[in-house]
C-alpha cells in the first residue's frame, strides 16, 4: 500500500565550531506513525444483525469515498437492506448492499479508481464498489469475505481488467458480516450470475451515519 512520509526539517545555529549542536528532535514513535497513515474517516452502518464499522480512505480513493459520503450525509443509505450473499466456500465470498433501482435516490454514476492507482485490494473485510463497465459505480457495494484479490484490477488480463474499486475496510463488526453472508439465500431469486445468491429475507440497514 502507499504511504506518505513527511521528513523531518533539521535546524542547525549559526554558532562557533566551538558550540555543541543541539541534539535532534525526536518523533515519539505512535507520532510518526500517524503522521505516516494516509488520512481516513469512519462510518457506522446499523444492520439489523448489528453494527458494521467502516473506514474510508479517504485519501487513497478520494473520488469514491466522496461518493458514499454524499450517500451517508444525505442519509440515502438508511433503510436500504443487504440483498446478496455470494458464497464461494466456508466462509469465503462477499455481500453487496445499496439502492439498487430507486432511481430517486440515485446520485450520478463516478469515475472509476482501479486498485492499481489506489494501492488498496480485495483484502478480508474491503469494502469495494459494485459496477457494470468502468465508470457506472453508483450506490451498490459489496464487501469481501476473505481473500478476494482476484477482483483487483489487472493490466495483463484480457478485457475489462480494471476490476472493482476498493475504498475502505471493515474494521468493527466482520462477525456481522458473516452472518449476513450464512443468511439463507432464495434457489429461485436473481438473474444470471446472480441467481440463488439474493438473501430470502434481506437485511435491512437502519440507519448510516459519520463516526465521531
């Protein structure tokens, strides 16, 4: 992942050769440490499983946290539900969540940040933007389950390698996310790829809000 350092400035006095240098400054380790995090900024969602914390890079993929901003602060997000559980093995898949077709709640679709440009990946716990091609992510999201890197974007595959564009990561509440994804899933419901993957009984996001 990228990280931004930012060197330490040394003063040195105009002194005789014969003046002792002041010691240099010294960074207390938890200091330099945050000085070094790209910046990020927190988001509850209330399920009706409990409570999932998210934290978005704000810095890393400023355009699509931007966007699910708008969606937090304009409380377009409350009362939308977690609607599919992908399954790829025990405890491996994702679920997505958002508006779906409410075309009035829909913002305009943003610009797509591959992992490639944003250093993040489809670590366990990503949250990553749901899209058809390049360029049409608007309020769906999912989140990883495990290891999904497969999703990343990848300049040496053929087509549409630009993959999904992660901006942020679970940090409280993955045993949330799992139970959403053991959810009973409907064999009859969904079309194409999506078919037996959608929740029978989906769970609803209650409210979405900034953390203090």
């Amino acid at each position: 992942m990228l990280r931004r350092f930012v060197p330490l400035a040394l003063l040195y006095l105009a002194v005789s050769p014969a003046a002792a240098q002041p010691p240099a400054a010294q960074v207390p380790p938890a200091v330099a440490a945050d000085a070094a995090k790209p910046a990020t900024v927190r988001v509850i969602f209330q399920t009706g499983e409990g409570a999932i914390v998210l934290e978005l890079e704000k810095e890393r993929a400023p355009i699509t946290t931007a966007n699910f901003l708008r969606y937090v602060d304009q409380k377009r997000f409350d009362g939308i539900s977690f609607y599919r559980a992908m399954k790829l093995g025990d405890g491996f898949g994702l679920i997505q969540a958002g508006i779906r077709a409410d075309m009035k709640k829909l913002l305009p679709p943003i610009k797509h940040e591959p992992t490639t440009q944003t250093g993040l990946s489809h670590v366990d716990g990503a949250i990553s933007m749901a899209r058809d091609a390049p360029g049409t992510a608007r309020a769906d999201f999912f989140i990883s389950v495990g290891n999904l890197s497969s999703l990343d974007a990848d300049p040496s595959k053929p087509g549409d390698n630009q993959g999904f564009a992660v901006f942020g990561r679970v940090v409280e509440g993955m045993d949330v996310v799992r139970r959403i994804m053991d959810a009973p899933t409907s064999e009859a419901a969904g079309e194409g790829l999506m078919k037996g993957q959608m929740i029978a009984a989906p769970v609803k996001v209650v409210a979405a809000r900034r953390q203090p």
